[in-house]
C-alpha cells in the first residue's frame, strides 16, 4: 500500500518568451525563482478527506475565475 505524507498546491508557471530568447528547451522557461510557487501549506490526508474529488478554483487580484 503507498503511504501519502501530505498535499500542497503548486502553480507550474511557465514563461514562453523568456524560454525562446534562450533556446527554447523547456527548462529554461520554468527554472526562474519565482515559476513555481508552492504552498503556503502542507496538509496531511486526514484534512483533504476525499482527495479523489476535490474542487479548486483561481483567484487573481481578488476576482474568482
């Protein structure tokens, strides 16, 4: 049985044009300090419950999309 030690959310932010400018491989635009912002929690399976169905949603500057 595979044990989960907790969840968090991670934004996968990726910055096309930074990327071309240098080659185009990938890792180049996802690898700046601020692409891949994780958190601010850790929560352990017993405060998720049903992880298998799960709703999110994305606030940006304070509207729901």
């Amino acid at each position: 049985m595979d044990h989960v030690a907790g969840f968090c959310v991670i934004n996968d932010v990726s910055q096309r044009e930074f990327q071309m400018e240098r080659a185009g491989t990938w890792d180049k635009g996802k690898g700046r300090d601020t692409f891949g912002p994780i958190g601010p929690w850790l929560v352990i399976p017993d405060e998720v419950g049903d992880f298998d169905n799960l709703s999110m949603w994305l606030e940006v500057d304070g509207s729901r999309q």
